[in-house]
C-alpha cells in the first residue's frame, strides 16, 4: 500500500486505475441500507424512491433512472458531502467509495444519472427485476467490499 501525502497524489493515483464512485454517509449509519428503517417511505431498509418498486411492494424493477446515489467526480461529491454535513446534527460524515472496476453482484450495475448532464452522477441500479429481500443482500454484499475514507471534511 503506498502512502499519500496529499489529496492530489491521492487523485493521481486513482486517474491511472480508473474512476471512482463515493458515497458521503454520517457515521455509524450504513453506506447502501437505511437500517432500522421499514414501512412508509422504507421497505426492509431500502428506501422507495431510491429504486422501482412493484405495485404489491416486494420487487425491485429494473430501471436506468433509479438507483442508490453515488459521486462520480470529486466536485460533485463536495457538494454532497457539504449537504450531508449539514443536516446531520453535527455528527462526522465518512465517505465510502467503489471504484469503476469494482465486482458488483449480478443484477446490480453503476450507470449515469441520464439527467445529469455534467456525467457527475452515478446510481447504483437494478438491472433485472428481484425480491427486495435479495436486493437488500446484494447492497450489504456491496457495503462490505467498499472502502472508506472517514473524518473526510479533511480530504476534501
């Protein structure tokens, strides 16, 4: 592991292996689940209007304009993370981070946000159509395997 000695050797290193995509998160929270959270704009700690759900409640559909949010580009994520800090209640704010060539789980892929026209936006997407239960297995396998950053008011 190489030790950085500033945020841009930091960037350097991550332009030669490819993108990334992060995700600001208060800490002691989960990175993809809402934890604790179920009924009402929650179904098994996955938020409703993060992805398309079935009219019965219990698939995810796929869909390209939906998804768990991620930054793709650092001055994007800025702008997230000073959102996040903000309503937060003074907590620490960490970020988590995947990068482009991360092995996701069959079924769920990164895609543009096809609203964002500055390519800043990435969802974390469903791409067939699952129980939410599996999903839900899917977005903690995911949490597992990404990386953090914490106390990252620092960094950016």
């Amino acid at each position: 592991m190489e030790q950085f000695k500033t945020l841009e050797d930091l960037r350097e290193y991550i332009k030669d292996i490819g993108s990334f995509y992060a995700r600001p998160t208060t800490r002691g929270e989960h990175p993809t689940l809402y934890e604790g959270k179920n009924g009402g704009e929650y179904v098994c700690g996955v938020r409703k209007r993060d992805y398309l759900f079935s009219t019965c409640g219990k698939w995810v559909l796929p869909s390209n304009s939906m998804g768990l949010s991620f930054s793709g580009h650092w001055q994007h994520l800025k702008q997230i993370y000073r959102l996040k800090s903000t309503r937060n209640g003074g907590k620490p704010v960490d970020v988590y981070w995947v990068l482009e060539t991360a092995d996701l789980p069959s079924g769920l892929k990164i895609i543009l946000d096809p609203n964002d026209k500055k390519k800043r936006h990435y969802f974390l997407a469903v791409t067939e159509r699952m129980r939410v239960e599996q999903l839900v297995r899917k977005l903690q396998w995911v949490a597992d395997r990404m990386s953090v950053i914490r106390g990252a008011q620092r960094v950016l």
